[in-house]
C-alpha cells in the first residue's frame, strides 16, 4: 500500500485506533479517571464510524467534538506520551502481522518437503555446483532460516513493547494502561526514544536481510526448477520490495515533540509495513506454486543453458570432432565441474585433457572467455 492512497490507508488505520483506545479507556476506567457512561459513549462513536466506513481522522474528530473519554487521556498522558505510545502500539501491530506471513511461507515450505522428498537438488555458490542432495533437505533449511527471522523480528516486537514510565511506581495508571496495551514496563527512566530509532533501524536491518535471502531462495529454486513463466514477476517482486526498503530508512528519525511530523512518519510506517507484507505475500504464494515434482527436469541441472551447450558443441565441431563424441566430451565436462565444484572457467590446461582429450589450450581460452563474459552458466544467477 502506498502513503499516496491516503482513503485506503486511514481506513486500515482505524483498524488500529479501535483498539488502541478501547485499552487506554478500560485503563482509565479502571482508575476512576472515566464514568461508565463516558466510556460507552466512546464505544458507540467508534462503532459507528466503523459501521459507515468514516476515512477521516478519528483523533481530530474526537478532539473536534470534545469528546470527554479522549480529552481525559490527552490530559492524562499528555500528546507527547500519546503518540509515542500509539507510534509504537502501531509499530509493533504492523510489524507483528508482517512477520506471520514469513512464518505462514516456512509452514509451507515444511508441507512441501515431504512432497519433494524424492527430488534431487543442487545447491549453488555462484556459478558452481556445490553440494547435491534432495529437494526436502534444502526447503526444511530453507524453512529453519526464516523461521529464525521470523523470532529475531519477534523480539523486536517485544522490545518495542517496552514502555518507560519516568518513576518508581507498582500501582500506577501507566502500569496499568501498559498492562491493558500488552506492554511491559520498563525500569529505565524516560521514554528513551533514542532506543526507539535503534529499534526501527534494527527492523530495517532485519527486512534487508530478509530481502537477500528471499533472493537466494529464488536463485536456488530457478536452477532446480521449470519456471520460466513465474520469473520475471518473482524478480518484480523483489525489486519493489528493496526499492521500498531503501524509500522508507527515514522513518527512523523521530521527534515526538513535532506532532503533525511524527503522525505523518507513523503514517508512513504502517504504510510501508502493509506493502512489504503484500509484496511478500505475493512472492511467496507464486514461489510455492512452482515448489511441484513436474517442475523439476527430467534429466540433473545442466552448468549451462541449451545455447552455451550448443556453443560449447561447435566449437569441438569446428575442430573436426564428430557430433557424438563432442557430446561425452561436453558430458564429461559437466560430471568433473559437479564432481569437484569448480566452474568450467577456472579449469587449467592440463585438466581438460584429463577430463578428455579433445579439450586443449584452444578450449580453456574459451572457456575462460566464455565465463568471463557470463555467457556460461546464466542458470546459477
């Protein structure tokens, strides 16, 4: 979801005011800050804007109409208190549902290990052949790895979750909203927003890393399946999702005395949340699709496409040698790179002829040529 599509954006928005403010008014409540009355009045306001679909902002409106729940918690709390909690409540929400969909793809992935576990996979370092293997070895790795950055994103949540006080206290109303919001009070006096840009630039980190690995998923998978249709919207997907990445890093400088700056950046954070868990979700549904044993090929991942095959063919043919022994010789080639995960350009002289006698110093300048100019072994990209 873009920030431009403001309507779109402020009704998901409400989605997380509803909540936010049901908590903070049971907290204040509890207290005896609110009446019954005023709490139910808050109640029904916000069940129907939620019944006509209102786009406009609920705060502004609240505060517009002197509503008297809302007015105690802005005096209360103060705004700056206020919206580093909602920034933070928002946060953490957004990041939370974001982080289902990575896990969801791991349970997938697990579910399609037992389907491929008959299925040879080989595993690549660039354009070397590294390690063979079944298909189900690599999806359960493959899972094991997001799964942890699924939990290493948890914990940002929770530490997102934190919330400083400014005092001593064991039966405050801070204590008590922050039970009601599903925060944990935190010993260090403040709000320590310092730590809050760290969290946000550690969320980033985290998405980054996140963004490269999604990408060797999708090189390994390209060099051990048949899917030619799905690629390029799978790279779409990708790229968009790194543009965003790079677009939104300065979310992370807050200054929550700059209220209208610090309620545009929230804005942008759910926004940018909500893309990065459409474009995942996107990716990783089409990816799943492909995971299928009639996508694997009928015959081991050859080191290089048909044409540089081909290339590789003629230039034995234009040296005299009949097709069928320029076909094991290639066949030969390709066993030893596999055998010895090297990649065809780095073989000397001497090894060539080992490999066949056909192959001579004509053939590793080729060669040489060849994978310096990446024409050889596109598939390992």
């Amino acid at each position: 979801m873009r920030i431009s599509d403001a309507p779109a954006l402020k009704k998901m928005d409400q989605a997380y005011h509803a909540p936010f403010l049901t908590a903070c008014v049971a907290a204040l409540t509890s207290h005896g800050y609110l009446t019954e009355t005023e709490n139910e009045q808050l109640r029904i306001t916000l069940r129907e804007r939620h019944k006509h679909q209102e786009a406009d902002s609920l705060f502004s409106d609240l505060q517009n109409d002197k509503n008297g729940a809302f007015a105690v918690l802005q005096t209360r709390l103060g705004p700056y208190h206020f919206n580093g909690l909602l920034f933070r409540w928002t946060t953490a929400r957004a990041v939370e549902n974001f982080n289902f969909s990575i896990w969801s793809f791991a349970q997938e992935l697990l579910g399609k290990a037992e389907l491929m576990f008959n299925q040879p996979f080989h595993l690549y370092s660039g354009r070397t052949c590294i390690q063979h293997g079944p298909f189900s070895y690599f999806l359960v790795e493959t899972a094991g790895e997001l799964h942890r950055n699924a939990d290493d994103l948890h914990v940002l949540v929770k530490e997102l979750r934190r919330w400083s006080v400014g005092h001593q206290a064991s039966d405050t109303f801070e204590v008590t909203l922050a039970a009601h919001l599903g925060f944990e009070i935190d010993e260090e006096v403040g709000l320590a927003d310092w730590k809050l840009h760290e969290l946000l630039k550690k969320i980033w980190l985290q998405l980054e890393l996140l963004q490269e690995f999604n990408a060797h998923i999708l090189r390994q998978l390209q060099a051990n399946l048949k899917m030619e249709t799905e690629e390029p919207r799978l790279r779409f997907l990708l790229e968009d999702f790194q543009s965003l990445l790079v677009s939104s890093k300065g979310i992370a400088h807050l200054d929550f005395n700059a209220l209208d700056i610090i309620e545009g950046k929230r804005l942008r954070m759910l926004a940018a949340m909500q893309e990065c868990k459409d474009l995942s979700f996107e990716f990783y549904q089409l990816l799943t699709a492909t995971i299928k044993t009639s996508r694997v090929p009928s015959v081991p991942t050859s080191i290089w496409s048909e044409n540089e095959s081909r290339a590789i063919i003629n230039h034995l043919l234009d040296r005299g040698i009949s097709i069928l022994d320029s076909k094991k010789a290639l066949l030969n080639l390709q066993d030893y790179c596999r055998e010895h995960a090297v990649s065809p350009d780095q073989l000397l002289e001497a090894e060539l002829q080992r490999i066949h006698p056909f192959f001579d110093n004509d053939s590793s300048l080729f060669l040489k040529k060849a994978g310096g100019s990446d024409r050889l072994s596109e598939s390992f990209h």
